[in-house]
C-alpha cells in the first residue's frame, strides 16, 4: 500500500511539475506569468519580471529602441516592439531556464555593446587624425585614415565623405601651388629702420605682381630672417594681398591678372621682435598660400 501512494506521488509529481510559459495567446501568458511567479522565491520575482518584460521587447534591440522613443519624445515604430510575438521565443521554458536564458542574453548584449563602443572610440580617433592630417596638407595620409575608416561599419558614410573632400583639397592645393609661381616679387629687402617710438627697428618692404590669369583674393608671404653665418633665426608672415570685411590694411581689393601690389614709398612691413642676432639684409621671402577670387 505505501509503495502503491509513493508511486502516485511521483506520477503526480511529473504531471504537475514546474510551470512553463504558454505562448498561446495573450491571456494564456499572463496565466502562466502569474503561476511562475506564485512557484518563484520572493528574492528572484524582480528578476522574473524584468526577464518577462525584455523577452517581451524582444530583447536588447528592442530595449534599446524603447529608449531611444522615450528620450526622444517619440513612438518607436520598430517591428521589435511586438510583445506577442517576441515572447514566443521562451514558449515552454521553465522560470528558471527563462533566468538562465535572460542571463546569457544580458551577457551577450553587454559583448556587443563593447564592441560597439570600442568602435565608436576607434572611429572618432581616425577621424580626428584624418582631419589634423588634412589640415597639415598630408593628403595621401588623411585619405590611409579615412580608407582604415570605411572597414568600420559606422564609419563608411564618414570616410566615404573625407576621401571626398580630401580628394578635392589635394587638387585645390596642386592649383594654387602651381599658380603661386605666377606671383612674381617685384620688389623685396630688408633693413632696420626709425619709427616716431623706437630706433632700429626690422622692417620690410613687399611688392608683388600677378602674372598670371586669375584675380586673387589673397596673397600671403613668409619673411626669413637669417643671421650672419646664414642661418635662419626667425620667420614671419604677411598679406600684401586680403580681401576681406575684416582688412583694414591696403586697399582691400583682389589682385588682377597682371595688376601690380606696390606699397606707398616710405611704408614698411616693422617687426615686433628686436631680432638682436639678424644681420640686417639678410632675408628671403616666399609665397606661401593664395586665394583666387571666386
């Protein structure tokens, strides 16, 4: 008779195991929810409903998505947001083997949310030194940035525009390089001078003619100061050329195709520095960036 009761006992045990989650409908969910919690310890109900509640969203894309919604004050119209759909994924699992999967989920989610980041940081590096190296006329190496760029998948829009836009600085600066010859100096030395406030001051006198067939809007020179075994000591840059609503210097006009910049006689370019070790006419000049007049 006590064997004949264990048996039954065990037969009952197995019939009425553990509460799984049926997925039928919307009301055999919220049934069966409610049946796995009442079986769950009061320690572990929080983290049931929270695992009910992500599998329901579909996960962390859909949590994701869900977010993005509320912080941006909108609806989500993501297909993730689709409860009774989502929730098919743990149909016939036990509280415990949704924990265990709700776990490995969580892990999963935090991997690629590290990744994630890794790449962002990565894509913001290349981009930084892309633009640094375009600033520095590095064309070739700002376009290796941007190509390393376009292998990431959230940086190929960004890369595909640098490689673009660094294309099209390395022509404009192949045309400006190239015209910057027909920049003639017509006039250039150097010499120390008196001013009302000091005496022997480093100065400059600059003249310029455009010998070519384009009107610049621009033109700037560097100055090399050398001492008297020949060294350079000091540089300095000046635009005899600007157009601009800032300029108040000249005549704030572009520079024709064979139009001559000549300054007044007497005017000098003076020079803060006292240049103690200059050795007074000892200087060359360059052309070092220009314009052209839109």
């Amino acid at each position: 008779m006590k064997r004949t009761i264990l048996l039954f006992f065990l037969l009952l045990t197995g019939c009425f195991g553990p509460e799984t989650l049926d997925a039928t409908n919307d009301a055999t969910v919220k049934n069966s929810v409610q049946k796995m919690l009442e079986e769950l310890p009061e320690s572990k109900r929080g983290e049931f409903q929270k695992a009910i509640m992500y599998f329901s969203l579909g996960g962390g894309k859909g949590v994701k998505s869900l977010v993005g919604a509320v912080l941006s004050g909108g609806k989500s119209t993501s297909t993730e947001l689709a409860p009774f759909i989502n929730i098919q994924s743990i149909d016939g699992l036990t509280s415990d083997q949704i924990l265990t999967k709700y776990h490995e989920r969580l892990a999963e989610d935090n991997a690629i949310r590290e990744r994630e980041m890794a790449e962002k940081q990565k894509v913001r590096s290349l981009i930084s030194n892309a633009e640094e190296l375009l600033k520095s006329n590095k064309f070739k190496e700002a376009i290796a940035k941007y190509e390393a760029l376009s292998e990431l998948p959230s940086g190929r829009e960004e890369a595909q525009e640098g490689i673009e836009r660094t294309t099209q600085a390395m022509r404009d600066f192949a045309e400006k390089a190239d015209y910057m010859s027909k920049v003639e100096i017509t006039e250039f030395f150097a010499r120390r001078i008196d001013t009302y406030s000091d005496k022997g001051v480093p100065a400059v006198r600059i003249s310029l003619k455009n010998t070519g067939n384009r009107s610049l809007d621009k033109v700037e020179v560097v100055v090399y100061f050398q001492d008297k075994s020949g060294n350079t000591i000091y540089e300095k840059d000046f635009l005899p050329v600007l157009v601009s609503r800032y300029s108040f210097s000249g005549d704030n006009k572009p520079l024709k195709p064979g139009y001559i910049q000549e300054m007044e006689k007497g005017k000098y370019y003076t020079i803060d520095s006292a240049l103690s070790e200059w050795e007074e006419g000892k200087a060359t000049i360059k052309v070092t960036d220009i314009k052209f007049t839109p």
